[in-house]
C-alpha cells in the first residue's frame, strides 16, 4: 500500500494552457507571475507571434500546485484580464480526448 501512495504522490498532474491576445510587452511575465506564485511548474511552452496575434501553448505540472485546478483558473482569468489575454486550462486527459481523429 505504501508503494501505491509513493507512486501516485509522484505523479503529475498535467494541464494545458492556451492563451490568445493581442501583441504586446509583458504577456508571458503576466503567465508565468501567476504560475510561479501558485508554484506550477513549467513543463514546456511554444510561443508565437501571428501578425500582431499573440499565441502561446503551455503544458503545466500542477500536482505541487498552492491551489486547487479553479482557483487556478480563476487567478489566470484575472491577469488575463488585466493584461489582454484569453487563458484557459484544460486536463492534459480531456484535451488529447478532444482533439482525437
């Protein structure tokens, strides 16, 4: 039993991130000031610029996270707010899920 509570306190909890706005100075600090005060690890990130579209991919590891996956959700809709960006986070499970052929 004590293997099954080790294994499963090592396993991450993956999300995605997508965020969508309008270019411009500070967006990925904005992002990753909220992850990092909510201690969500980074585990990879692709960005682009799109003419003046701002887009960014984010997979997360929020099983040492300081908050709950709402909490989270709502801290990010916040800065989003603040600094232009439409941010959402989806379970890596329900994206891939999703976005089957």
């Amino acid at each position: 039993m004590a293997e099954k509570d080790s294994a499963k306190a090592d396993e991450k909890q993956i999300v995605v991130l997508s965020a969508f706005g309008k270019d411009r100075t500070g967006l990925v600090a904005g992002v990753t000031k909220v992850l990092a005060e909510n201690k969500v690890n980074i585990e990879d990130l692709s960005q682009t610029i799109m003419q003046d579209v701002f887009a960014m991919v984010m997979l997360l590891d929020i099983s040492n996270a300081g908050c709950d996956y709402e909490t989270l959700q709502k801290k990010l809709d916040q800065e989003g707010k603040k600094i232009g960006l439409q941010i959402n986070i989806q379970h890596k499970e329900i994206f891939e899920y999703m976005h089957r052929i």
